[in-house]
C-alpha cells in the first residue's frame, strides 16, 4: 500500500516538474481557434489580426466537430496559450473579453 502512495506521489512530482519547466523555458505559442461559418469567429478575424502582429509566437487552426471533441472546445472562437517544451505541451485557455487589448495584456 506504501508502494503505491510513494509511486503516485512520484508520477505527481514529474507532472509538476514538467509543467513548470514548460511554462518558464517552452516556447509560448498563443492559439486561435475558429470555424469559418461562425459569425463570431468573422467578426473576431479582425481583432486576431492586429494581435498576431503585436505577439511574437502565434497559430491559427480551422476546427472540425472532431477536433473540437477532441480537444474539450465547447465553442469557437477559442483562444488558449500553449507552453511546449521538450515534448510537454501545457494549456491555459483564455476567457475573458475578445478585445486584442486584453488578450495580450493576459497574454504577457
């Protein structure tokens, strides 16, 4: 019983470490997700615009109804920041106001 506690106890210090070492040394890489059909996405297109050319690292993906189930996105346009690191991939989705201001002020 010891065995397992020390063993989950362990995998627990690994997920952490990897976690940390990707959001202080990974590549922050902030994400756009959007369908071109969705009125919301057309209208967010402009303002995706003038953040790509204020932050260094950005990516923009068309979705599927499978990739969206795929990765838990419940609605579009879906912006997230991505931390990668040596094969550690770390989210963290944004949800507040769809301005560019305060995108990239969360961003920072």
């Amino acid at each position: 019983m010891n065995y397992v506690l020390v063993l989950a106890i362990i995998l627990i210090l690994i997920l952490v470490y990897r976690a940390v070492t990707a959001r202080i040394y990974g590549e922050k890489v902030l994400v756009y997700v959007y369908s071109s059909t969705c009125p919301h996405c057309i209208e967010f297109n402009k303002v995706w615009e003038v953040i790509k050319t204020k932050f260094p690292k950005t990516e923009s993906y068309p979705i599927t109804d499978y990739q969206a189930r795929q990765k838990k996105i419940k609605s579009v346009p879906h912006i997230y920041i991505e931390y990668r690191y040596n094969g550690a991939t770390i989210t963290a989705p944004y949800t507040g106001p769809r301005t560019a201001e305060a995108i990239l002020k969360w961003a920072s």
